[in-house]
C-alpha cells in the first residue's frame, strides 16, 4: 500500500497520484530528448560519499521450488532448508514514501528498528523506493547516487541483522520520459492503461529496474544477495475509465501484438491478461540480465478490494481499478506471487477476499506470499482487538498454500500513518501474537480463530 490503499477505508490517495503522475509523464513527453542507457550500463555517477562497510558478508541466496504434490515453497539455496517469510513493512511518509530520500532518511532509526526485528525473529523487511525522488535532479534516465546510496546503508544494516529486504516501487520516475516517448503508442490506450500495454513505458520499466541493480552492483555487490526480491510493480491495476477499457466498441492492437474487441466481455479480460503477462516477462527479463539469481513479484490486491467479485473484463465499476490477474502472473516469469490482504471487520472473510483472486484455482507451481496484511483502527478500535485477528489471518492463509507474511506495518503511526495499527502500538500488543519468537509456526492457531476463515478449496 503506497500512496493509497485498494481496500475501502483507507485513505482514497492512489487514484489521484496515478493520474497525476500520469499527466506528469505525458507532459514531458513532449520536450524530452531520447538519451537511454544500454541494459546494465552503468546509470550512477561514482562521485559518491557511499563505502561499503566492513563485515558485510553475503547472505544465502533465497530461491523457489516445486514439491509434488504440494505448493511450491522458498528455500536456502545453500543448505536447502525452506525459508518462510516473516517481516514487516518498514516505511517513512511524508507525505508519500521518504524512507530513502537524501534529506529524510534516518539511519539511527533503521538501525533500532532491524535490531528490534532481528530480536523478535522476523527475516525479511519491505521497503518503497520513491519513483519520483529516486530520480534526484537528473534529466537523463537513471537513479541519483545519494538515494541509493541510503538503499544501499539499509542493505548493509539488514545484511548485519539477517534480515532480507524486498525492494517495492510504482510508476516510473520522470527522467524515464525520453525512453516512454521513443516508442509510439498504440492508439485507444491512455494513462495508466498504458503502463502495461505500450512498448515505451514497457522499455522504461526494464530500465528502471536494471538502473536499481546495476546501482547495487556499482557501490557494493556483496549486497546483492541480501535483496530478497524486486517488487517491480507494488498494487498494478488498469482502469476502467480509461482507454481501451473506457470502450464499448471496437478494437485494439497492444504491445503483446495482440488485438482484442472492446464489446467482447472475455476479449477485454483477455486483453488485460496478455497484456500482464507480456510486461512481467520483459520487465522481468532485464532483472534476470542485472542480476540473474534475482527473486521477482508484482504484488496485487484482490478484486474483492475494489468491489470486485472476480476479473469481469475490466468492466465499469464504482472503484475504477481492476486488478492484474494474480493466475496470469503465476504463469509469467514472475518468480511467485504476492497478495496484499486486510481484515474489516467481523462480517470479513478471506476465504471471500482469496477466491476473488482465484488464489485456490491458481496452480501452486509458484510460492505464495502476502506482503500486506494489517488492521484499520475503524474496524478494530484497540491493539488487542486486531492482534488476534491478524494471527487468524495468517493461519486462514495456510490453507491457501501461502508459505510468508509481512504487515503492514513496523512503526508507521501517528500524523504519518493514523489509521492502521502498527506492531509496536500499545506496548508492541500485535507484535506480541506476530513475531516468530512468540509464535514460531505462523500457522498454528492462538484460540480465536474462526471456522470459517480457514476453508479452503
């Protein structure tokens, strides 16, 4: 959840980012030069206060398997264990993502909260790259050395506590323009439509994403083991007052080479199927070439979230955003997939919110994981109302094969986040029933779970 959430009763701020920053990339489309940097060129100035610390040692590599018969898991890729996911967001708003920006970032504080993570048993930590600070002042495609070089102070401080960071970003950053504007689009797609159906903005995510790495491997490789993976895209969705969806008529061509008719319910879904599926495999093509042991996700809500009861073909809704299909990205490059979840209250049921997004008819050929889950002070007025909820939701998940969790979030609260819980309200009460220290089995049951929550197929 970045700017806004999919889920009704947070604050309604993601429609209005999209198409602000939409509008900002079309209008400097208009003035860009193309200047592109070829795929793993370097894209940071070395002129940099960063030094890799002393002791960072590689973490294990994190890779996913197949078991016959049962869900596809993590495992260490040097001892073969499994590796189950247990973490938290970590955040800074203000009032957008600011965790890394050269004039926020706050290494003190970093340094309290992995410690407190790493004592409480947790092994993988999310974080957001801001899109539109990551750029700095640079007019060219590629990402300011002072903003990595706070990733890359993160890294090192989560490699020492061993603790895995998932990278998250949405949009692009503006000096990615030149790349979105060398490539003309298709006709009848617009705004954030065309983030995944036009070959330009295709080709500037592929940048972007070898530009992060090619960072990481620039001021210090060793690192590299220690990102758990890159969230290429964190809640992507289309809309459906846009083109082409906007369209009862007609067809359109996409940059799958596709062409789909607009008053065909199951063309349109097919058009947003293939149009999934062909940018999670470019994009993630040129992360595999950056770093070829990398993990890749794009993380979604359900359609439940937006009052959606499935994938209808991106029909008109009263919430605009339809989902990626989260059974098309399994069967993409991605290497799992990644569903963001939130109770509300006692009518809530996930086995509602996961049949949404198909997640039981979904093959189980790549690991599940939810990076969200967390509770509304709406629906749950005190900590410990919500702490039993969110560990039932964890168990609930279980049996929908989901092998990770990670809430939302460590200590985002107050002015910056008012309206959910965070793990240290109240005494660390949600923590207290979270951690893997006090729960070491994230699916065993702590006396309130409701029957219904874990059905499953």
């Amino acid at each position: 959840m970045n700017a806004g959430g999919a889920r009704t009763g947070r604050p309604p701020r993601r429609r209005v980012l999209a198409l602000a920053l939409v509008g900002v990339m079309l209008q400097l489309l208009a003035e860009a030069t193309h200047v592109q940097p070829a795929i793993g060129e370097a894209a940071v100035s070395p002129e940099t206060s960063w030094r890799p610390p002393t002791g960072v040692r590689p973490l294990h590599r994190i890779g996913v398997r197949t078991m016959a018969g049962r869900h596809a898991e993590f495992f260490d890729t040097v001892t073969g264990r499994a590796f189950v996911p247990r973490g938290n967001n970590y955040i800074r708003l203000d009032p957008k993502h600011s965790t890394f920006s050269p004039a926020k970032y706050d290494p003190d504080r970093v340094e309290v909260a992995l410690r407190e993570m790493q004592r409480h048993g947790y092994n993988v930590v999310r974080v957001y790259l801001n899109s539109q600070v990551i750029g700095g002042s640079l007019e060219r495609p590629g990402v300011d050395v002072l903003y990595m070089s706070n990733v890359l102070d993160f890294l090192a401080r989560a490699n020492a506590h061993g603790l895995y960071v998932m990278l998250s970003s949405d949009w692009l950053p503006s000096n990615y323009a030149s790349i979105v504007g060398a490539s003309p689009p298709p006709a009848k797609v617009e705004g954030i439509n065309g983030v995944f159906m036009t070959p330009g903005f295709i080709e500037a995510a592929r940048q972007y994403w070898t530009d992060v790495i090619t960072a990481i491997k620039f001021l210090d490789p060793s690192l590299l083991s220690t990102v758990f993976s890159y969230d290429i895209w964190a809640e992507p969705f289309f809309q459906s007052d846009q083109q082409p969806f906007s369209l009862t008529s007609g067809f359109v061509t996409t940059a799958d080479g596709g062409t789909y008719d607009m008053s065909n319910a199951a063309s349109r879904q097919l058009a947003a199927d293939n149009a999934a599926r062909y940018w999670a495999n470019q994009v993630v093509a040129a992360v595999k070439r950056a770093d070829p042991q990398a993990l890749t996700v794009a993380s979604l809500f359900s359609p439940k979230a937006v009052g959606r009861s499935g994938y209808d073909g991106v029909q008109p809704n009263r919430d605009v955003r339809a989902p990626l299909r989260m059974s098309v990205l399994a069967e993409s490059a991605l290497d799992y997939v990644d569903l963001h979840t939130y109770p509300t209250g006692a009518s809530y049921r996930l086995k509602d919110d996961l049949d949404s997004a198909e997640l039981g008819a979904t093959g189980m050929s790549k690991p599940r994981l939810i990076g969200e889950f967390g509770a509304l002070k709406s629906y749950y007025p005190e900590a410990n109302d919500a702490a039993p909820v969110l560990a039932d939701h964890q168990v609930g998940s279980c049996a929908y094969g989901v092998k990770g969790w990670l809430l939302w979030t460590w200590d985002a609260g107050g002015s910056e986040q008012p309206h959910f819980w965070n793990a240290l309200d109240a005494n660390g009460e949600i923590n207290s029933l979270l951690a893997p220290i006090h729960r070491p089995d994230a699916c065993s049951g702590i006396g309130r779970l409701q029957p219904t929550i874990a059905e499953a197929p």
